[in-house]
C-alpha cells in the first residue's frame, strides 16, 4: 500500500521517509491546475494539494 500526503504547498521534498533507509532527496511539484498531486519516482508517494480554506469557519 502506498502512502498519501496532503500538503498545503506546490513544492514538496520526498527522502522516503526511512532515514538510512530511505532514498535520495528529490523536490516535486504540484501544478493546481493540472490533477492536485504528484507521486514520487522512488517510493510511490502520492502528495495531494489541500484546501485549507475549506471546512473552516469564517
């Protein structure tokens, strides 16, 4: 199963998460206007592109 990450910026860093473990470090971006999400070449990470504007009060 893979993991997804909801973020609320268009530029994430991804090392696998696994420390020694894990993989190099790579910077993906989200393009809002295209799908809201990009998923790592290395670890099959899906980072979403939240709203943090939606369900909050005003």
């Amino acid at each position: 199963m893979f993991e997804t990450i909801e973020t609320f910026q268009t530029q994430v860093a991804c090392d696998g998460g696994g420390g020694p473990l894990g993989h190099p470090r790579v910077y993906l971006h989200i393009d809002p206007k295209q799908d809201n999400r990009v998923t790592c070449p290395y670890c099959s990470r899906t980072y979403v592109l939240g709203h943090p504007h939606l369900g909050h009060a005003a």
